[in-house]
C-alpha cells in the first residue's frame, strides 16, 4: 500500500536552544544530553497515512474479534485518504480478558498505517513517571514514554499503548493518569511538556490505543475521552484464522521460513485452534524450531511443546 507523508513540526528547536544556553556547570548531564540529541535530530517528524481507504478483509480476517474498531479505523482512514487532512483516529480503550490479542492489535494498526507502535506498560511500578516524565532535579530521572516516542522516533503520529491502563492506580505517588487529561484532547495535546525536559511537544497527531481487563477503575473523564470497544475472546475458527496468519508471518519474516509450506497442515490447526492467542507465536516458533532439528519441512502435533507453556504459567503463577 503507498502512503503519503508530510513533515511536522513537534518541538521548537529554539526553544531547546535557549534550555540549553541556560544550563549552569553543574546541571543535569542526561537532560543536557537530552537537548544536545533534540537539537540534532531536529524539530521535525514524519506525519504518514495512507494515500487510499485501504483494504480490510485480510486484517478482518486475521483479527476476527476486533471488527468494531476495525471498521472506526476504515472511516476515519475513508475521511483523510484522498486529502491533505492528517489522519484522526478517536482515542480507543480495547477491553477484554487478558491473551486475546489486544496489544497485537495495536502493532497491526500501526502497519496498516505505516508508522511505529510504542507501549506503555501501566502495571509498572515506574507507572507514575511513564507517561510525563520525572523531574530533572530527582536522581535517575528520565523522559516518559510519550517524549522518548515522538522525540526519539521518526514520526508525528505513532501508535501508542497505555497497556493495562486500569492498573495504574496503585501503582504511584500521584495519579500516573493525570498527563491524559491533557493527551487526550488534540488542542491541549499540542503543547504537552514533559516533566524532564520541559520543552512543549507537539502530541496531537500520536494515535493512542488503551488496554484494560475491567474499566470499573478507570477515572469517568479518562473514559469520556475514549471510544470503548468489548472484545472478546475469539471462538475456535477465529483463533484457527489468527494461528494461520500468524504461522504465515513468521514463515515469511526469516529467511528459514522458505523450507516450510505456505499453510500448516489441518492437524495442527485443530490443536491451535484451542489455545489462546497469546500462546499462538510461541507455540509456533518452538514448532519450527523442532521440525528444523528432526529435519522435517512440515509442522506436526508434536511440535507445539504445550509443557514448557504450562511449566511458565506455573512460575509466573508463583511471582
């Protein structure tokens, strides 16, 4: 799929400057860094979408469960494809059981786009900062996860993953939250500023995408800023589609891969087709890995080593 790009602006280079110039001896060497590598990279990023409505079967099919915010993503793609317009994707809250695909769902989101997928895991326990940031004035503080994306990255407008975003309550000394308020909302987002660096970024084109498992948590204003989708878990043909596309996508991503057929055998599909979906690429990588070493070009039952996937249950069960 061509995509059509324009550059953004999402920082003021001379506002950086003048942070810089004003830098005693003695001050923050990692914020220092931090303007040094702002001024290098440039104020700029790369603003991409799609330069047609594209084409959504194929994602459809591979996630069978997401189909509502499938079909939001394709109008709000069908408004800004043949238009100088940016591409506006309201704020989502994916919720569901956990291992139902839903952080693959954001990554996959982010291809169709042509853009980056970063996350920001909420359950942390440096959930207060990741978001906003720390202040440089307190030791091994750093940038948040929405800085590092925009700044470090190549794009104005990455995917970004609040993961678990119903767990960050518990996590901090200050509501870890409080930055989305701001975030959320594209006029306020425009002029975001990070607690460490302390120079405004330009926000408002990042395509934000939130998991939780429950939203009874989740602050009322935080839920009004977002479009709330249930996805569930998907039944045996769904999970039987997921695990053939997710076989093709690691066949074709390695060079290994043009041993093994297009497609595995149907007697591996019925045992895939009971699993969840988080298990899925394990499952297969180990699969690969075993036919490999038996000299086999072909998937088999026996390959999927659901042991060693009950034997991590159990260990992380007990931490």
């Amino acid at each position: 799929m061509l995509a059509v790009a324009a550059y953004k602006t999402v920082f003021d280079v001379s506002a950086v400057e003048r942070k810089l110039q004003g830098m005693g001896p003695d001050a923050n060497e990692h914020l220092r860094g931090t303007y040094q590598r702002m001024l290098a990279t440039g104020g700029d990023r790369l603003a991409i979408k799609p330069q047609d409505a594209p084409e959504m079967d194929q994602l459809c099919a591979e996630l069978p469960n997401f189909g509502a915010p499938l079909r939001d993503i394709q109008r709000s793609l069908a408004l800004c494809a043949d238009s100088r317009d940016p591409v506006e994707i309201m704020p989502m809250l994916l919720l569901g059981d956990p291992g139902i695909g839903k952080t693959h769902f954001a990554r996959r989101v982010s291809a169709l786009l042509g853009t980056t997928c970063a996350v920001a895991p909420m359950n942390a326990l440096t959930a207060g900062w990741i978001l906003s940031g720390a202040s440089s004035q307190w030791k091994n503080s750093r940038p948040g996860k929405v800085f590092d994306t925009l700044v470090g990255g190549e794009y104005a407008n990455p995917v970004l993953v609040i993961d678990e975003i119903d767990k960050a309550a518990g996590h901090a000394q200050y509501d870890p939250l409080g930055a989305l308020y701001s975030l959320l909302e594209a006029d306020t987002a425009r002029t975001f500023t990070d607690e460490f660096a302390e120079v405004p970024i330009d926000c408002s084109s990042v395509i934000w995408i939130a998991t939780a498992n429950d939203a009874s948590g989740i602050p009322e204003p935080i839920l009004n800023r977002l479009n709330v989708y249930d996805i569930a878990a998907p039944d045996a043909e769904g999970t039987r589609n997921i695990a053939v596309n997710l076989y093709r996508e690691i066949r074709n991503a390695h060079d290994w891969g043009a041993a093994f057929p297009e497609q595995p055998d149907d007697d591996v599909l019925d045992v895939l087709q009971q699993c969840k979906p988080r298990e899925l690429r394990r499952l297969l990588l180990g699969a690969f890995g075993a036919a490999k070493l038996d000299k086999r070009t072909a998937l088999q039952p026996r390959d999927l080593d659901f042991e060693r996937l009950r034997r991590q249950a159990r260990i992380g069960f007990m931490h």
